[in-house]
C-alpha cells in the first residue's frame, strides 16, 4: 500500500506513512501532544496543525478530503487544515 493522507473535520482522518521515518517521527509527536480517536472531537493546537502541515507535504501525490473525496492540492490542503473552524454546540 502506497503513503497517502485522508483529512476530515480538519485534521487527520486516516493515512499510512509505512517506511516513512521522518513521517513517523511527526506522527509520534502529533499523538504525544494528545488526540482523539475521533476526528470529530480533535481539537489540534497550533503546533499539531503544523504538523499535519508538514504531513501533508511527506505524503506523495494529492491529499484526499473525506467528506466529499475530492482529491487536492497539498496547497490546498494545508489552507483547509489552518483555516478550519469547528462550530461548538455552545457557540449556536
């Protein structure tokens, strides 16, 4: 299976980074900072939002986009991560 990266809700849905050391290395200290098994209740700090940023240029080829499955720019997909807001149920 080839590297690829999948974000929802504006973080990490899925992906696979086997034999990408460097890759696996940021992936660590994504996790070591803490998250959720849910993409929908991760809340990334500034600091794991880079990380994905620098994810997201390990990864070969475009970054696939969970809710519709489009296919985007690495570009693209670092203005998603940083620009993502999350509506909270206290703010409605």
């Amino acid at each position: 299976m080839s590297n690829f990266l999948t974000l929802k809700w504006g973080t990490l849905k899925a992906w696979n980074f086997e034999g990408n050391e460097e890759a696996m290395k940021l992936l660590q200290q994504y996790h070591d900072i803490g998250s959720s098994l849910s993409a929908a209740m991760q809340e990334d700090t500034p600091e794991q939002k880079e990380i994905i940023c620098k994810l997201i240029d390990l990864t070969p080829g475009e970054i696939c986009l969970d809710w519709t499955g489009d296919y985007v720019s690495k570009d693209d997909a670092k203005k998603y991560v940083q620009e993502y807001k999350r509506v909270k149920y206290e703010d409605l």
